[in-house]
C-alpha cells in the first residue's frame, strides 16, 4: 500500500509571519490557521469546542479585550475595524498548533501542521544560537576585562617608574672620556 506523498507549498516567511506574542507566549490566531488549512475559521472554532479537553489553557486561549487591541495595532490595523470578528480569537500555542492536527484530522492539516512545527524549531534554533553567541561574548567580554586590568596595572607601574625616573638626578657618566682631535 503506497501513501500519497503531498507537498504543501506555503513560504516559511508566510507563516513566521502569522506567529505573534501573546501572554509572553509564540501564538498563532485560529483565523490564520483555518487559512492555511483552508478551512473555514467557524468550523476551526467549533471543532475545538467539541475537543476542548485537548486544548488545556497552556495549548489555546481566547484573546481578552485588551490582548485584541494591542494584536490589532501589532499587525498595523485601525483598532476601530472589527477586521470581520465577531469573537475574540483563539490563541494557539506550538503545542496547540500540534493537538489541531489530532482535531482536524484531513491531510491538509496534517501537512500543514508538519510545516508549522518546522518552523516552531527553526525559530527555537535560531534562539538557541543566538543564546549561545552571548554567552560566548559575555565570556569574551568577562576575559577582555581580566585584561584591561592588567594593562591598566601595567600602564600604572610604567607611569610609577616614569615619576621615579624623572625625580632623580641625572646620573653622572663613568668611565674614560676619549677627546676628539681636531
């Protein structure tokens, strides 16, 4: 029995694009996943409903008022236009976002999911390194002022033997003079 390969075209940058902070959490909105899994948003909403004991408040949340307002003015919208929502969106975390295939369970979703979770570990990737890059640097940097000290001290006693050198009196030569003939 031969599985029918599918290939999702959809840009990593369409969907980075799509993931926002919310609650200090990486979100994507139920309206721009039901676009990717070419569903329609109410029917993404009401297979959740019927499965929310998937969805634990740590995989999805519904936005709040204020949480609305402040995404609105994050994708440079006028928070006056409704942008078509009668509801507050549901918020899903990366792991929400992986429950949904369980939920909606066509191979649209699956293949898209399989391309989100991708993207969720590139952008965890790419943290990782640039965690690693500072510490790398704040170590560089912690050597680099081991070494300023010792240049300042170094610096400091040159100075010292400077002072010294200039308060003595100019030594007397020793030795045979050799006179110049004329």
């Amino acid at each position: 029995m031969s599985k029918k390969i599918t290939s999702i075209i959809i840009p990593d940058e369409l969907i980075m694009n799509k993931i926002y902070l919310i609650r200090g959490q990486k979100v994507m909105i139920d309206r721009d996943l039901a676009v990717l899994y070419e569903v329609q948003t109410k029917r993404l909403k009401e297979s959740v409903k019927r499965n929310l004991k998937r969805f634990p408040e740590d995989f999805m949340f519904e936005m709040n008022k204020t949480e609305l307002e402040n995404w609105r003015s994050q994708i440079a919208t006028s928070n006056s236009d409704k942008m078509g929502l009668r509801y507050s969106p549901f918020c899903f975390t990366e792991h929400g976002v992986l429950m949904l295939s369980s939920v909606l369970n066509s191979d649209r979703a699956i293949d898209v999911n399989i391309k989100i979770m991708r993207i969720f570990t590139q952008i965890k990737q790419a943290l990782t390194d640039n965690t690693e890059l500072r510490l790398a640097i704040e170590k560089l940097e912690k050597k680099t002022e081991n070494n300023t000290k010792n240049i300042e001290i170094v610096f400091q006693y040159i100075d010292e033997l400077s002072d010294k050198k200039a308060k003595q009196k100019p030594r007397i030569p020793i030795g045979f003079k050799i006179k110049k003939k004329k």
